[in-house]
C-alpha cells in the first residue's frame, strides 16, 4: 500500500465494509508474511489491538506481542491487556514491567519533546531486549494510522520502534496505515474484539508522561492518574460521549485552604473533545452538575490537587493533548 489514501478508497462505515477490508488485509499479510513470524509492541489502544486481532486471523501463534508497563500508562489498563489478550483472545503475550526503568530516565526532566525522545529510546531499548530473545522474527507490526502520516509525514517517533539495533531490523506490516481512528473502530468490532477495547479512548504513546506536564514525579504521576479515572468514569456516562475525555495536571501549583490553613496544590484541567480525524478538534460542553462532581470527587481523593479547571480549546490553535 502506498502511503497516499487513494481518493477512491471508501471509507469504512459499515460492518460489510470492515469485513471487506479484513478479508482484504488477510490476504495481503499473508503474502507479505508468508510463512515468517511478526513481532508486535502491543499498548493495549486500539490501533495495536486492532492489528494485533488482524495478525492473529491472518498468521495465529507466529504474532508475538510485547506490552512494555513503562509507568505512564492509564489506571487498570496493564491488567487489561493481559485480560483482553492472554485470557480472552490467546495471544502469545510477553508482558514487561520497566516502570522503575522509565521513571528513573524522566526523573526531572521538564522539556515535552526530551520527554518523548526518552521514551521512545527506552521503549525501543526494552522492545530489543525481548526481541534478541526470541527467534525467527522477520517482520514488526504496528499500529500507524492515516492522521499520524499526514501529521508526521510518517510515523510519530513515540509509535515507531524502527531505531532497533541493526541486527534486530525487521520489515514492517502497517495494515491499518490508511484509516482514521473512527475507521480503526469499526473494523476491531467486525473482528470481534470487546468493546472495552475498541470503544477505548484515544491515548498517546508517550501516556500520561505528556498528561503530567513538566518534570514527572511519581506523586503527581499517580495524582493525574487517579484523577483520570474519576474524569474517564464520570464523562463516559454521556449519552453520547466525547470522543476524547482526559485530565492533564500543569506543572504549577497554587494556594489552597484546608483546615483553616494555607497550603499549595496542583491543579487538574479536564479536557473533552469532539473530532472526526484527530486533524481538528472541538471541545465539548459538559453539564455544570457533572464538572462539580467531578471537581468534588478528586479533590476529596485525590492526594494534593486543590483546584479542577475545565479546557475549552479547540484544535487548531489547541492541540488535543497539552504536550
């Protein structure tokens, strides 16, 4: 497939569509893989499960999957992905705990760019590591869609482990690389992944590291990571919801009373988006009883925040996310 989206290319709104497509993808992995063996660096998002379920029907226990724990991923999910995958679907699975590894390398390190260069160099440090032990891997799956090629001119430093050393150089198999993500989620619900998974809210590869903006401690960390949850839990019951929903917490903090006594807390900002291409992007309006619910439930639970704010931006001039 070339990289350009064919203007004739429909776009894939319909289960018969996605089932084309997927008939289509099979065959086109087969020939391209034949009888070798594919490595995958599997998030849990759902453009990595996608490709994940499309390998799976297309070449079965030749799909290694790799999910790297690196600390800035969402409450629950490294327990998801080892549900959805390695209990549900049967996915050969190696699971990696470097939480410790990818702190320790962000350990005051305040510039968002330096911040994702770390990352993805110790990503693909420890995706070589588990591919130097295995055997027989010829090609690398990933999960690049249509807007990271038009945004990047080819794939985001963050998804791409294509710095692997020499000696660990693999062909790669892009089968959704001409989707956009509503595309992406209606072809994982034709290959029957649950909807936990497909329906699964957008996330960026460096994770949370872009959602704690500045220098990441582990308390902010894990204050973010807690207020996530409670935005992703009370915005999910919209009907219908955004299609993105998330908190980001700045690198400021601010006065606070409790007590009867002053003291300095982080702020959490909510952000809610609406989009048909992640291209551009406007934000939501939430009900006011929902933001005070919100605001009640992280500030009473969630360690050092003492103010929520509430993102009204649009993309452009606002990107989605806040790094």
């Amino acid at each position: 497939m070339s990289n350009v989206r064919p203007e004739t290319m429909e776009r894939i709104t319909t289960r018969e569509l996605a089932d084309k497509f997927i008939e289509e993808q099979i065959k086109e992995i087969r020939e391209q893989v034949g009888d070798g063996k594919v490595l995958l660096a599997l998030s849990g998002g759902v453009d990595s499960s996608v490709v994940a379920a499309l390998l799976i029907k297309a070449i079965g226990d030749r799909l290694t999957c790799v999910h790297v724990n690196h600390g800035l991923l969402r409450k629950g999910e490294p327990e998801q992905v080892i549900k959805v995958f390695r209990e549900e679907l049967g996915a050969n699975l190696i699971y990696v705990d470097a939480v410790d590894r990818f702190l320790d390398k962000l350990a005051g390190v305040a510039e968002p760019e330096t911040k994702r260069k770390i990352i993805g160099a110790e990503f693909i440090d420890v995706f070589a590591e588990e591919a130097a032990n295995l055997e027989g891997i010829g090609f690398l799956g990933q999960g690049t869609i249509y807007p990271d090629i038009l945004e990047s001119d080819g794939v985001k430093a963050h998804h791409n482990v294509g710095g692997l050393p020499e000696d660990l150089q693999f062909e790669l198999v892009e089968p959704v690389k001409l989707l956009y993500k509503d595309e992406v989620r209606v072809v994982g619900s034709a290959l029957g992944l649950p909807d936990n998974m497909v329906y699964r809210l957008p996330f960026p590869g460096p994770g949370l590291g872009v959602r704690c903006v500045g220098a990441i401690t582990r308390d902010r960390l894990e204050a973010v990571r807690e207020a996530d949850a409670i935005v992703r839990e009370e915005i999910g019951k919209m009907d219908p919801a955004p299609w993105q929903y998330f908190c980001a917490i700045p690198d400021f903090v601010s006065t606070g009373v409790k007590d009867d006594k002053r003291y300095m807390g982080w702020a959490v900002v909510i952000r809610a988006i609406n989009t048909v291409d992640a291209v551009t992007a406007e934000s939501v309006e939430l009900p006011w009883d929902m933001l005070c619910r919100i605001r009640d439930r992280i500030i009473e639970t969630v360690p050092g925040v003492n103010r929520v704010l509430w993102d009204i931006s649009d993309k452009p001039v606002s990107t989605i996310e806040w790094e």
